[in-house]
C-alpha cells in the first residue's frame, strides 16, 4: 500500500520546522537571546514574550520553558522524519511518525495550557484580555488546532492501512 500524504499536513510539517526550532533556540539561549543580551538581535521579536511570561520563569529558575523546547525539538525531528519516509522512501509507515509528530505536540501544548490553568495563571496572568489574546491564545492555540486535525486525518490513514492490512492477512 502507497504512502497517502496530505499536502497541507507536510506544508504545515515543513513551514513550522524553521519557525519551531527558533523559538526552541531562543529558549535554550535565555538570557543572552532576551531584550539586553548580546543576542538579543536574533530574536528581537520575542521581545513581546519575554515581557508577556519571560522575566517571571527565568528568574525562578523554572525549567518548564527548556522542557517544552526539548520536546519540541523530538517533535519537529520525528515531523522531519516523516517528510523525508513519507515523500523520498515512500515507506507506508511513515504516517505512524507523523501521527506521532503530531500526537506529542498536540500533548504538550494542551499540558503548557493545563500548567498556565492550574498554577492560577502564575506566568501569562499579569496581562490583559488583549495581550492574552493576541500573543498568548491565539499563536498558541494554532499549536492545539492543527495538530488536533493532522492527528484525526493521520488517525484515519492509519485506520484504513491496518485494515487494509487485516483483510489482505485474513484473505489468505
């Protein structure tokens, strides 16, 4: 059974894989990639963020930050990995990766929502409706809606080649 790949699914893989791994590289950078270190330049957008919930777990030592970054870089890894299975090797498992992929971003982004929730909004709840909406629900909740749907589509894929898998086992 051929590989079946979805276009928006590897646009969405391959677009986010440069975008991710400069948010993972301002992470693990703090504090020289934040407003006042000498790399600051790099990333002089995510001036905003360190203002938004930055400040607050850098200086308390708080590790949830790196943790999530690590994450995504096995994240973004496994999203490479099945562009490379699903589009050059054309192996059929590869959906298994990207379903992966996208499974565990999926995870850690409802855990980062779950950890601002239930610490009391301890890192986000100094900022207005607006701020919140804009820079914190909305950049982050594409990281809950995209995956949620690659996982149901890949879901579906995977379905249908264990099926077409168990009828073809059976039909022997």
């Amino acid at each position: 059974m051929a590989v079946k790949t979805h276009t928006w699914i590897s646009l969405w893989f391959l677009l986010t894989t440069p975008v991710i791994m400069w948010d993972v590289s301002y992470c693990f950078m703090r504090p020289r990639s934040m407003v006042g270190g000498d790399l600051h330049w790099i990333w002089e957008p995510y001036g905003i963020y360190q203002n938004l919930y930055g400040i607050p777990a850098l200086t308390e030592g708080n590790g949830f930050t790196n943790a999530q970054s690590l994450l995504n870089v096995i994240e973004t890894l496994l999203n490479v990995i099945y562009l490379y299975l699903a589009h050059i090797a054309q192996w059929p498992p590869a959906t298994l990766v990207g379903f992966t992929g996208a499974a565990l971003t999926l995870a850690k982004t409802v855990l980062y929502w779950a950890q601002e929730y239930y610490c009391n909004f301890c890192a986000t709840g100094q900022n207005d409706a607006y701020t919140m909406v804009v820079y914190w629900i909305i950049p982050n909740g594409l990281w809950i809606v995209f995956p949620a749907i690659i996982t149901y589509v890949l879901g579906k894929d995977l379905i249908a080649q264990l099926t077409f898998a168990d009828k073809a086992a059976n039909a022997m």
